[in-house]
C-alpha cells in the first residue's frame, strides 16, 4: 500500500459523501477513469452508506485497495434503508456485467439469499455474516468476540493501573453497544470475556445506543457510565462513537473504538480492529485469481483481520500491559482459549478461565 492511501481513502470518502449528498444514492456510482478491463465488482453498502466511521467505510477502503492493485472497475450504491437491499441487489444481477456481487453488513442477508436464488449464474459474497447452502453466494465473516477481546485485556489490566493518570479505584467498565443484534452483542461478550480473564472482580456497564448515527444518545450513555464510575468506555457504534469519544474527552476518561479515523490520540486507549477491508480485498482477489468459491470464510485473532491498535495513540501503555495482551494473543493464536459468544455467557467462561503468568 503507498504511504498515502489512507489519505486518499479519506479524500475519496468525503468527496462520495458531498455526491450522493445531491444524487440521492439511487443509481450506482461508478468507477471514474477506471480501466477497462473485463472484471467489475459491484457493492452494496449497509444502511446509510459512507461516512459511518466503521464497516462500510472500511469495505469501500478494501474496493479501493483492490482497484488500485488489481486495475478492476466497479459501481456501488448507498442504501437509504433496509428496504433498499432487495432492488440494489436485483439491479446489479439483472444487468448481468459484473463478475461478482458484493453485500456489505449482516443486515442483507435476506435480501441476498433470495436475490441470489433467483439469478443462480450470478456470484455473490456477503460480508460480516456467515452464509452456507448457497451455490452462488461465499460469506466473509470474523469471530465477532476476537475484535474486542483484546481491547478487553487491555482494559481489564489499565482500570487497576494507577500509572496511567485518568484511570480510578472503582474496578468498573462500560461498554456502549450499537444495536441489539447477534453480531454487536456477540462482539460485547468477547470485550468483557478478555477483561474479566484478568480482572475477574471488574463490573462491567452496558447499554444499547440503538443505532450507528445517534452520536448525542451514545453521548448521554457514556456520561452516565462515567457518573457510575467507569474510567474507559468502549463501543462499537460507528458513527455513534463520536459522542463517545467526546463525553471521554469532557470527563478525561479513556475510549476504546472501532475506527483508527476517529480515535482521539489524547483519549483513545486502543482501537478494537475488524479488518472489513480485508474481507473484501480478498473477495476480489478471488475474482481476480480465479479462485473464488462459494462457501463461508471466518477470520479471527489469528487470521491477523481481528486484533487491538495502539498505534499513532499518545496514551503510554506501560511495557509490563502490553507483554500480558501480547501473551494472551498468543494463546488465541494458538488455539488455547475458545470464547463466549453471549453475554450471558461471560461469568461462567470466566469462572473456569482466568490468566496465568
């Protein structure tokens, strides 16, 4: 990748965002100047569209590096709502000009899998969501618990730390979670399952923010898990996240989010990656490759798409912290810890595993 992609990325993204501002979003938008060339992709983003800090900008970020890389053109579209998916989807197949199809969130699934049934020659592929028993569809999905388990360890050491100057005596967390929903919550478990593996006296807040653009009701929920004691907050709330990071920011308290374009360099502990742009970059590279198959792809800790980022952040991390994260990374890489997937599930884990030096 060159040093200035992600400058790039940004450029593009706020260009795209002033466009459909005044298209509407309705018809798809092309590749400009791209090559001709006899591969083109066609995507369908999640609700809302670019500008959510979070899965859709990064799957546009993967179109990009792919174009860039591979010389394909493609068109994508910004649904306004879920009721958008199934006429998008139909659109792109029935014209019959693209290789493959690409739906971007869980939120889809449906529309796929009847869109797909109904134009079998057409290939499609899902991200964030496991889908099997289709001849014509492949899924990329990641370990939902493996994004913010990490960030959890980390999280679970630095609230006990009194080296690290906005953190407290009172052993609480929080977490601000976007909508309740299998992936979200199962994302949730995975946070708390990695800070009560270390610290399994902490308490852990949380609430559900209700949707990933509500950055003012993210807000209040922050403020009011401040009031009760927590000293950092996570989220997984796109652009919700922004009242987040500044409810962190008025109390100086820490954060941890999703997106590296929003993480506040003074505030931010780490940010929780899901490496969405790589679960596209390689649909194409199928493509491209002529490997592409239907079937399921879940990646993780070890497929190196789930993981913690502390890099360009001001916050200084004690040596002693990092060296625990990094071993309990290993034991995931290795095989050794198999994580909740439900909330409810996390005392229970946590009773039978808890981490040995």
């Amino acid at each position: 990748m060159k040093k200035n992609f992600k400058y790039f990325v940004l450029t593009i993204l706020i260009c795209t965002l002033f466009l459909t501002a005044c298209s509407g979003g309705d018809s798809p938008t092309d590749s400009e100047g791209a090559i001709d060339n006899e591969i083109k992709i066609a995507m369908v983003l999640g609700e809302g569209g670019l500008g959510d800090l979070g899965f859709n900008d990064e799957a546009f970020e993967g179109l990009l590096k792919a174009a860039e890389d591979f010389g394909i053109s493609y068109d994508y579209v910004e649904p306004k709502s879920v009721n958008d998916f199934e006429p998008q989807l139909r659109m792109f197949a029935e014209s019959g000009e693209y290789d493959l199809v690409i739906a971007v969130g869980a939120t889809q699934v449906d529309a796929v899998k009847l869109v797909a049934s109904e134009f079998p020659d057409q290939r499609f592929s899902i991200i964030d969501v496991a889908v099997e028993g289709y001849d014509n569809i492949h899924s990329s999905s990641a370990r939902n618990p493996e994004q913010h388990f990490l960030s959890g360890v980390l999280s679970g050491l630095v609230t006990l730390d009194d080296r690290l100057p906005y953190t407290n005596e009172e052993n609480i967390l929080a977490f601000a979670i976007s909508i309740d929903a299998p992936i979200p919550r199962e994302a949730a478990a995975g946070f708390m399952a990695g800070a009560k593996y270390v610290n399994p006296d902490v308490e852990i807040i949380y609430n559900f923010i209700g949707g990933y653009r509500d950055p003012e009701k993210a807000k209040e929920i922050a403020l009011t898990a401040f009031d009760r004691g927590a000293d950092i907050i996570t989220h997984n709330a796109g652009a919700s996240g922004l009242g987040v990071i500044e409810a962190a920011r008025e109390r100086g308290k820490y954060v941890i989010g999703t997106s590296r374009q929003s993480a506040d360099v003074d505030y931010s502990l780490a940010v929780s990656v899901k490496k969405t742009e790589q679960m596209v970059y390689k649909e194409v590279e199928s493509i491209v490759k002529g490997t592409w198959q239907a079937g399921s792809s879940v990646y993780g800790i070890a497929d190196d798409v789930c993981d913690y980022d502390i890099s360009g952040l001001k916050v200084e991390i004690p040596e002693d912290i990092l060296e625990i994260v990094e071993d309990i990374k290993q034991e995931i890489i290795d095989g050794k810890l198999e994580l909740p997937y439900k909330i409810e599930d996390v005392d229970e884990w946590a009773a039978r595993n808890q981490y040995k030096k």
